[in-house]
C-alpha cells in the first residue's frame, strides 16, 4: 500500500504537470508566477506583524523588515535579526521561520546589499561592509541589543557583525552552515573542484543551472519541476544586480571570513548543520565548533541538506528558540 508522503509526492507532481500545461496553452503565460509568489510572501510577512521599510543610511539603502509597533504599555519582546544568504532574497528564505519565530521574539528581516530592494554605490563587497550596514540600520531603528542568525553567506556577515561593528549589542548567535573557518585557500580548493565557475553554480541563468542548484542545496530535492517556472525564478531574483553579487561571492572566495587570525566569539553561540550539506560539508561544522569552544554548540539535523531551514523548519525554529530563551536541553 502506498505511503501517505508517496501518495502526496505524486500528487504534487500531478500538480504541477497540469499547472505546466496551462501556463503553456492560456495567454496569462506572461503573467510571472514567481512575482506573484513573492507578494504572496509579502502579505504574510505583514500578517506576522512585520511591515517593510527602507533606510537611507547615506552609502547604502537598506530595505529589511521591522516590527509594527506595539500596543502602548506592551513589553516588547527580544529583538531578533535574520540575515539571509544566496538565492533569492529575505522573504523567499526566512517565511518558514517568521511565524513561530516571531511569537517570541521581534524579527528584524534585512535584505543584504544587493538583494532584495538593498542598493549601494559603494564598491566596497566585503563580508565587513554587510555588517556595519545591518549594523548602522539597527543603530537606525533605535535597537541597542538583538540577537542574531545567519544562513550560509549570511552566517559570515552575523559572524562578522557579533565580532566588529556590533559586538557590544549582539547577545547570542546562530550560524547555520557557513563555513567561517575556512582559509582564502581552503576556499579556493574547494572552488577548484567544482566542475564549474562557482558563481554560475550560485548565481543560476537558466533553468538548468537552477535545478542543479536545488539538488545541491537540499537532501531531498523535487525530482522534477517545470522550466518555465524554474526559469521565471531565475529572471525575477537573479537577474537584477547580478555583477553586484558576482563581485561578493568573488570577494569570499579571495578573502574568507578576511579576518586573521579568526577571533572567538564573545558571544553564546549555537551552531546548526545539515549532515547531507553538500555546499559546506559537515566536517567545516565541526571545525567552526572546536574553534569557537565551550561558548558554542553543534546541532547536526539528520536527512538536511544546505537549506536546512527549509527542509527541517520545525527542527530549526525551535532549535533556535530555544537557545535565544537559554533553554540547554531542548527535546526534539
């Protein structure tokens, strides 16, 4: 008899395969199913009590999502900052998070530079520049402590921010799988066995190129889904400020973390990773783990890949939370 998950698996297949075909045949094939997604994902995030503003920080504007302020005399909750990494932009990575996350804690969502509506002149792409930008933005919004987690490139810029601009303010991190240990050679190697430039591996410009990076970035990635829609993600999120994020991902690879030698963390760290990751293996969690010592700690989720917050969101979101609350046994 077939299982509940298989019967679901073909269901969606099925679902898809009609959808394909109607996009295919009806004039409103124009219409961009992606942008549509995306502002579906907008009117949740104001759902969830967040709403979206942009700051002038002068070099930069920064779009991110803050809170909607609260009812007179109601405490506010501990502040929480989500920093994204490649693919998309904040929205399209975090929505599995913001629901139960948001229940305990005010989320503060930014869209890195280059991402999302975030836009600079600057030519600065260092990891450094990210983070005195969420930094001067938080400054900005009048948030004197936050906590905050970072996911694959955005686990460098939370690194980056707990140890430099805003040490003094980040209470706790969460890292979940960037490998801020690795050495500019390191990363070179590991850039030298790919089969292909790294920035067409994470800046997909088809539909190919975008399907290869889904079975990279998860364990159990869709078999199949239809080029058309593959394609209209790759025009709506990767093809403004594509050298913009070109120039980053080249500016990590050259430099790393850029920081030598890598410091430890003030700050209570917890460390998450997939043990299917195959973007940054599991041994770099480990390593990161040993370097950051007793203040640290290494959850390694069964049967995740790179995504992890997309694959294994519950896992994920209470992992988090209750680390944030400093709860140390935490029964998954």
């Amino acid at each position: 008899m077939e299982s509940p998950r298989s019967l679901r698996h073909r269901l969606r297949l099925l679902a898809l395969a009609i959808l394909s075909l109607l996009y295919r045949s009806f004039p409103w094939r124009l219409v961009s199913l992606v942008a549509l997604w995306d502002f579906v994902l907008h009117l949740a995030f104001l759902l969830r009590g967040l709403r979206p503003v942009t700051l002038d920080l002068g070099h930069a504007c920064v779009h991110l999502w803050v809170p909607t302020k609260t009812a007179r005399g109601r405490p506010r909750k501990p502040a929480l900052v989500l920093v994204h990494g490649f693919g998309g932009n904040s929205r399209w990575q975090w929505e599995s998070q913001i629901g139960p996350l948001s229940r305990s804690f005010d989320l503060y969502i930014p869209d890195l530079v280059f991402f999302g509506s975030s836009r600079s002149a600057s030519r600065d792409r260092s990891l450094g520049y990210q983070a005195s930008c969420i930094a001067e933005a938080m400054q900005r919004l009048g948030v004197a402590r936050y906590s905050v987690v970072g996911i694959s490139y955005g686990g460098f810029v939370a690194f980056r921010l707990a140890e430099g601009p805003a040490a003094r303010a980040v209470e706790r991190v969460a890292i979940l799988t960037a490998g801020i240990c690795l050495t500019p050679e390191q990363l070179r190697d590991f850039a030298a066995k790919e089969e292909r430039d790294v920035c067409e591996l994470l800046l997909p410009q088809n539909a190919e190129d975008l399907m290869n990076l889904l079975r990279r970035s998860k364990y159990r990635h869709p078999k199949w889904i239809p080029a058309f829609l593959l394609q209209d993600f790759v025009e709506v999120m990767y093809r403004n400020q594509r050298m913009e994020k070109s120039e980053l991902l080249k500016k990590l690879l050259e430099k790393g973390i850029d920081l030598d030698p890598v410091p430890v963390l003030n700050q209570d760290t917890l460390i998450l990773w997939g043990d299917k990751d195959a973007i940054f293996p599991l041994p770099l969690a480990h390593q990161l783990h040993r370097h950051l010592g007793t203040k640290s700690r290494l959850e390694v989720l069964k049967d995740a890949g790179h995504a992890l917050q997309l694959e294994k969101p519950d896992q994920v979101n209470n992992l988090i939370e209750q680390f944030l609350k400093g709860v140390s046994d935490i029964n998954l």
